[in-house]
C-alpha cells in the first residue's frame, strides 16, 4: 500500500498486539479489536 501526503488510512490492531486480555480499565475492555484512521499530512525526507 502507497499512500501520499493528505491520505487516510484504516489500521485495525489486534488485541494481543494491543492492550490484549487486560484491557485498560474504564477505558478499553479486555480482548478489544483497535481501529485507528490515521491521517498522513505529508512525507518529509531526510539526509
């Protein structure tokens, strides 16, 4: 997948690459699937 600066992209995380079966109390329960939308404003390139 290539994406240019000002793209969206959907990442789903799984639990045991996440918070796995502790979750994070009052916050996100135990086992819980990630979906984040991450937003690439632009590519800086360095030396």
């Amino acid at each position: 997948m290539r994406n240019e600066g000002g793209g969206t992209a959907r990442v789903r995380i799984s639990p045991h690459l996440a918070y796995g079966h502790k979750g994070l109390p009052s916050l996100i329960p135990p086992d819980a699937l990630l979906v984040v939308e991450l937003w690439l404003r632009g590519i800086v390139q360095t030396r």
